[in-house]
C-alpha cells in the first residue's frame, strides 16, 4: 500500500532515481509520480521499464522519463543525469536505488567479480551525487538519499562483497553531508530489512524462512512491501526533514 500522505513541496520537483525500474525502485517512482514530482528514473532493464511508464501514465496521467543505461558505465551515467535534468530541470532529490544483491561465497570471489560487483552497488553512488551537486547547488539545494542496507549489520554471511559496499554506503553518506551541507544539499541513508520483492521472492524466498524472520525477528508481524520504502523517502525528500542529514535511517519492521 502506497503512503497517504502528501508533501505539497515535492509537487513539480524534478526527482531521478537509479534502479527505478522494479522492486522498490518501480515503488520510488510511482510514489513520486503521486506527489506530482517530474521522475526521472535510469535503469538498465527496457521491457519492464516501459511497461512500468505504460503503467502510471494509464494511472495518474502523468509518465515519468527512463534512461536507459548500464551504471557500470560512468559516462553513460553521467550522461543519464545530463537529459534528466535537460527534460524535467535541475535534479534536486536523487535516489541511489540501484543494486545486486547476488549471493556468493568467499571462496569464488575474484577480483573482476569484486569490481563488477562494487562498481553496481557503490560506485554510481558517488558519481550520481557529482553529477547533481551543481544543480542542486544553482537551485538552492536538495537531497540525495542512499539505499544501503541492514544486511551488513546483521552479519548476513552470503554477499561479503555487497555487505562491504552497504557499509561503506553510510561512510560515504556522511562525508557528502559534511561536504554537501554548506549548499543546503542535505545527504541521508535508508536501511531497509527484508523487503519482499518479486526478485527476493523467485530467488530466495521460501514461505518457512519469511515466516520465522517475521515471526521470530520482526516487531512488527507482516512482510515488507516495496511500497513500505516510499513513505522514508517522500520525508527524506521534503522540506519536512530541512535539518536532516549524514543520518541512516532503519526501516526494518524492528529487526534492530
């Protein structure tokens, strides 16, 4: 279920969110596209990115813009922010989403898997953030919003490069804030816990395991939903969190 709740300030705000195509990423931006924000979102998956703009557009009238692009490829990327800001103006909420969340053990790691792997699920982290800043900072500011993860706080024992590149997502969040700040740029992280996505749910979801995490680890007893990210984000991206930021905010139904 969608939030009910409405930031006026958000309406008409040019909003880009990496990864924005499925999972909580599709959720992002129909919950944007609700607030009557301009979404643009990159993404590296066509067919269900345009069924996803096909979609909202039936719905709410209005069709957020996809880029498609590789975040592997920084120059694309950079090019992905350029037309972002060209067709709906300066970016001033950016959403780093995007990420692979593949399981591996230790002992397969090699270094390409290492780099390819750090260069999804970090990486374009920094680079998005450069490549807003001066918009934001010529629009008087904005926010930038890093997922990273509870997974690494949880000691997960199956990704040990995801989980390094989802700390090191909150040392980067803090240091752009402390860089950023002085522009009214105001940079924060989310945390989910185990949001059931249709990928989680085919690759490794089984109604035993969900139903001991929610039962025996959760506060509160129900499965999250992509849609359960949006409302953090819509806060994080209005004027409503002004005097928030280098902050990581849990959203894991209590697992902390």
């Amino acid at each position: 279920m969608m939030p009910s709740a409405q930031f006026p300030d958000l309406k008409g705000q040019s909003v880009l969110i990496t990864g924005g195509g499925s999972g909580i990423g599709a959720a992002l931006t129909e919950g944007f596209i609700r607030q009557g924000s301009k979404v643009a979102f990159i993404d590296i998956a066509g067919e269900t990115s345009k069924a996803l703009c096909d979609r909202l557009e039936l719905e709410y009238g209005a069709r957020p813009l996809f880029i498609q692009a590789d975040l592997r490829d920084i120059e694309a990327l950079r090019a992905a922010v350029g037309k972002a800001a060209a067709e709906n103006g300066p970016v001033t909420v950016l959403i780093n989403n995007a990420a692979l969340d593949d399981r591996h053990k230790l002992a397969d790691v090699t270094v390409d898997f290492w780099e390819n792997n750090q260069s999804i699920n970090i990486r374009p982290h920094l680079f998005t953030a450069q490549a807003v800043a001066p918009g934001m900072k010529a629009a008087g500011g904005g926010s930038i919003i890093n997922f990273t993860s509870t997974s690494f706080m949880i000691n997960h024992p199956d990704m040990p490069s995801y989980t390094a590149a989802k700390a090191g997502i909150i040392g980067l969040t803090k240091g752009l804030a402390g860089h950023l700040g002085p522009d009214s740029i105001r940079v924060n992280a989310v945390a989910p816990g185990w949001v059931i996505t249709e990928r989680q749910r085919n690759l490794w979801v089984t109604d035993e395991s969900l139903g001991d995490f929610v039962n025996n680890r959760q506060c509160i007893k129900r499965e999250m939903q992509p849609e359960d990210m949006v409302g953090i984000c819509l806060f994080l991206a209005s004027d409503a969190s002004r005097m928030l930021t280098a902050q990581t905010i849990i959203v894991d139904a209590g697992v902390m």
